[in-house]
C-alpha cells in the first residue's frame, strides 16, 4: 500500500498548489480495487505537516486497517461512491471557490464551451437536497447517497464530477492524478461559466459541438494526442 499512499499524499499536495484548498479543506483518497483498501487524508492534519505514515488505509465498509490517525471526517462520502462508481480510482472533495459557487446556487453546470467538453461529457449535475430524515445513516453518507441518486441515467466516468447543494464538489478519476487533473479543470469551467454567463446570460454551447470535442478526447476514436 506504501506507493498508493505516497500517491494520495502527493495528490492532497496537489490540491494545494493547484489553489484548490486551504487550511484543511479538502481530502483526496485512492483505492485499491484487488485488496478492496481505501487509502485516505487523515483528518484535520495541516497539509506542510502530512507525511505517507499518516495516510490512513481502511475497508470500503469503513474499519481502519492501517495508521494511527483517525481518517478525513467525509470517509464515508468517499466510500459510497467508491461501492456506487466502480470506474472510481481516486476520489478528490474541495471546496474550490467557483465549483463551491455553483454547488451553493443549487444549479447544474453547464458546457458552455469546448474547455469543458473536452473533459466532461455534458453539464455537471448538482445533487437535491440531503434526505434530512435519511440522517441516520450518517450525514456523509448520506451526502455520498445523494450523489449516486443524482447518477441515476448517468455514466460516471463521462461525468466525472458532482456538485453536492449548498456543499461543493466531488470528483474522481481512474487514479488519483486523473481525479486531480478533473477537480482542476471543474474549477476552472466553473469559473468560466459563472463570467461567461455574467456577459451573456443566454449563452449556450451547440451540442454538436460538445460530442466532437468530447470523443476527439474520448471517444473510441479519440484522436487528441501521440
Ligand atoms: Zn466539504
């Protein structure tokens, strides 16, 4: 498990350089399909301070298997999608500003343009409202269930990416890189959106347009790159 770790340890780093969190706000996790171990941020633990022992491995029904730090409090949100999304590899949770932004107006976020279809297959859907009487079962499961209800119809791995209302985002990848690359470029279409729509609140992207982007990148035959 040593290299997932030193993976998810360099992730959260990531998230930091990227400018996509501060203080503690954020936690990235990775999971290990053949041993069915999740490895995560511990919780509260100041980013500079992190090191690989700290990373923390449990079963995807929550029990720690490996570290003496308790795990990041939204686990169970990472594990839910974990069980849900068998594309998931890595799951990324922030609070980036214009994703958080979109998430707190209750909205989908819309392709507006070929930036965000060429890494998402069509607006990223915002999640209703927490099941207040579903609580019982935990709020952060709760939280990761009501991203799943909101997949109903939806592939994951063409929508990698959830807007949780009044929370912030959920993305993942096949690892931990590519989760991170898909939490960077949802803050960034998000930004986009929010001026793009500031300056013309009809604009709207051609959905023809979207596909070729979308499958130029991947499609069966994508044609982006060596
Ligand atoms: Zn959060």
């Amino acid at each position: 498990m040593h290299n997932l770790k030193e993976q998810v340890l360099e992730a959260n780093l990531e998230l930091v350089r990227r400018g996509l969190v501060i203080y503690t706000w954020g936690n990235v996790s990775a999971i290990d399909r053949a041993k069915g171990l999740v490895v995560i941020k511990p919780s509260g633990v100041k980013y500079e301070c992190l090191t690989a022992d700290d990373i923390v491995v449990l079963d995807l029904e929550g029990k720690v298997v490996e570290g003496r730090l308790k795990p990041s409090s939204d686990t169970p949100t990472h594990l839910e999608i974990y069980k849900a999304f068998p594309y998931a590899g890595a799951v990324v949770h922030t609070h980036s500003t214009y994703a958080t932004a979109w998430a707190q107006a209750g909205l989908d976020l819309p392709c507006l343009g070929t930036t965000h279809a060429d890494c998402f297959h069509g607006p990223i859907p915002c999640t209703d409202s927490l099941d207040f009487n579903a609580l019982a079962v935990g709020y952060e499961k709760e939280t990761g269930l009501a991203i799943i209800r909101r997949f109903e119809g939806l592939d994951p791995a063409e929508t990698p990416a959830a807007l949780v209302r009044n929370h912030g985002p959920f993305v993942w990848g096949k690892d931990a890189p590519g989760a991170i690359y898909n939490a960077v470029v949802l803050e960034e279409v998000a930004r986009m959106a929010a001026i793009t729509l500031g300056i013309n609140p009809a604009a709207g992207c051609p959905s023809e347009l979207q596909e070729i982007h979308y499958m130029r990148k991947h499609g069966p035959k994508a044609t982006y790159g060596q």
